[in-house]
C-alpha cells in the first residue's frame, strides 16, 4: 500500500492512498461470493447464480461495498505507521475504485499542533496556606452526613410534608388549553404517567397540589383540581384548570444517618469518625523559617463517598414534568428514556427484478458522509 502524508497547516494534513490492485480484487471476489448466496434474480434458485451475472447486476454495490471495507483498515494502517492520531474523524474523498485497478483516495483530518512549551524550569510557584477551623470541619462533616441519607419506605400513617411519595397519575387538561397537541375544538387532553416520584413540599410542584395528597395512605386514591393561578410562570398553563387523578402507590421518608463510625466506614477507608475528622480537618505542615500552618484539605471527604438517592435524582419530579409542560399542556412526562430505534436505509437494486442482499459492515466509517466513488 502506498500512502503520501501532505501538510496542509500545522494542523490540516491529507492523506493520500493507493490500495493494489490485487488486494482491491480479492475484496471484489470476496463481496460478489456473498451477494452471489444471498441475491435473488429471476431464473436462477438461490445460491446458484453465477458469478459474471451477480457482479454485472450488482456491480455499484459491490464497488460501494468493497471500499467501505477496505478504505477505514487502509486509514488505521497509514496512521499507525506514522503515529499521526487524528482529532476528528477523516474526511474521504476523491475515491477511485474498479476491478482490475489501484484503490486510490485521500483523506484529510485535522491534528494536535506542536506545543513549545518553553523554558518553564525557572517558574516556581508558592502554595497560600490556610487555616481551617473546627467550625469548618464540622460543615464538611455534616454535608457528608446529609448526602448519605437514604428513603425508607414508610407504613402506617398517610403522607406527610417531606415524603417522597410515588404515584400512579392521571392528568386531564381544560378543553382550550394549547398543549401543542392537535386535538378536536372543545377536547379535553388526558395523559397518564405511572411511577412518578414527587418530593412533597417542593417548590416546583403545582399550587395546592401537596395538599391534596397529606393524608392519602399508600394505596389511597384521590382526584382533585389545580387551578394555576394568572401569572403562572408557564404561561400555557397561567389562569387554567387541571384535573388530576393519582394512586399513591409507595411513601419514603427521608432518613439521615447518624454521625458515627459505622458512617465513617461507609464513606471510605476510614476506621473511625476520628479518623475522618482528621481527614477533613487541619493538615499540620512545617517548613523551614515558617511556624506551623494549616492547609485546608480537600472538600470531598473520604475516597468513595457515598450517594444518596437524593442527591442522584431530581429534587422533585414535579419540578421536571411542570418544566416540560411546555409542550404537553404544562403537564408531567414519562420520566423513562425513550430510545429511537435505529433506521437503516436500504440500497436500491440495479435491476426492478433483482434484489441484492444485505450486508453487515464491520469497519466503522471514515467519514460523516459517504465517499464519493468514481468507478
């Protein structure tokens, strides 16, 4: 394989390749074999067709899919040689290809720049000391503590102000209400969401919303009026009424462990609270011609802290679904992630009575577009 490495910038390079023609054959010999197994063409049964008549039927697609192929190995190859690692994937073009002749392309990329970083010997640099106090440290203490907490499932009593409450919710919207949804005039617009976690007494949720639920014990029902008041701040839902359905389905308390070794432990490789206070607090250092001082030790207490449900999750999901109701009538949205499934594009086939199989490309792609070939 030939390759001619062309500075562009100090930062643009081309990459000019030439494929033999022996390798880009046996790749045409390989190609045609699996469309020759997999085609379909009228007059001759499956796996039967001959060779000449697969690469006269199909003869752009197997160009096309021989430098797919063969043009991202060549790439990786050439800038291995060289030890040239791209900041961007390659752009190819000028692609040359046909039976019997060189595979020829270039392709451009862009590279770090050369760095001087001078004669940086002679800086010296001086660490600012700081004091840190007990008051400090105890802060530290106590924020580790807080993120700590967990949710426990609570039974018994009904919700309460500072639950954490999941819901099975039915949301109906006020026929007029412009939800960007296209509905017929005077239709009212429901939506449901199940598993919905809400933190009551956030101050995202819905006016009067947390009162609604104090009480409803876990299996209760209730359905019930919003009304948002004129000067909302989402204005699709400013001066409008909403009727909601909900189903408590779990209640959760918040519970904050206590400040103890057992916490300690939990928190990192510390065999005591003391030994995490010392963590946290002062690091005694002397230098020469200096008086003892303190530096302040990093904030993050603990090699692994541990996070807490609250702390890895949205304060409320009320106040992620109200946000969103700018396009689904103010109102809550799933809170699953909904993955697209991938589309593929099918390639037409050279004859209307002759269809050519798929293929199943195992390099990955040079470009963000498809390569211009030249046959």
């Amino acid at each position: 394989m030939k390759t001619e490495f062309i500075d562009v910038s100090d930062t643009r390079k081309n990459l000019v390749v030439e494929i033999p023609s022996t390798v880009v054959d046996a790749e045409i010999d390989k190609v045609a074999r699996d469309y020759s197994r997999a085609a379909r063409i009228p007059g001759f049964r499956p796996g039967k067709v001959p060779p000449k008549v697969v690469r006269q039927r199909f003869r752009d697609q197997i160009l096309h899919d021989v430098a797919h192929g063969l043009i991202p190995r060549a790439v990786d190859e050439a800038l291995r040689e060289r030890g040239v690692e791209p900041v961007n994937t390659p752009d190819i073009r000028d692609v040359v290809v046909e039976e019997g002749q060189p595979l020829k392309f270039t392709a451009s990329f862009e590279t770090v720049p050369a760095i001087d970083p001078g004669d940086y010997a002679s800086l010296t640099l001086r660490r600012k000391d700081v004091a840190v106090d007990d008051a400090a440290v105890e802060q530290a203490l106590a924020r580790l503590q807080d993120r700590a907490a967990r949710y426990e499932t609570v039974e018994g009593r009904g919700v309460a102000m500072g639950d954490s409450v999941v819901l099975d919710l039915k949301r109906t919207a006020a026929a007029g209400l412009h939800d960007g949804h296209d509905h017929a005039p005077g239709e009212a617009h429901t939506d449901r969401h199940n598993d919905v976690t809400v933190d009551i007494g956030a101050s995202a949720n819905p006016p009067g919303f947390d009162g609604a639920l104090v009480g409803l014990e876990a299996g209760g029902a209730k359905t019930f009026d919003v009304h948002y008041p004129a000067d909302f701040a989402v204005g699709e839902l400013a001066g409008t009424t909403v009727t909601y359905d909900v189903t408590v389905k779990a209640i959760r308390t918040r519970v904050v462990p206590a400040l103890d070794d057992e916490l300690a432990k939990d928190l990192g490789s510390f065999e005591s609270l003391d030994a995490l206070r010392r963590r946290c607090g002062p690091i005694w250092s002397t230098r020469p011609g200096t008086r003892p001082t303190a530096r302040r030790a990093p904030i993050s207490c603990g090699s692994s802290p541990r996070a807490s449900p609250s702390t890895c999750r949205a304060r409320s999901s009320i106040a992620r679904l109200t946000a969103a109701s700018r396009s689904s009538c103010g109102g809550w949205s799933s809170s699953r992630s909904i993955r697209r499934a991938p589309t593929s594009t099918g390639r037409s086939s050279a004859s209307a009575s002759a269809t050519p199989p798929r293929r199943r490309s195992g390099a990955r792609s040079c470009s963000t577009r498809s390569p211009d070939v030249t046959a």
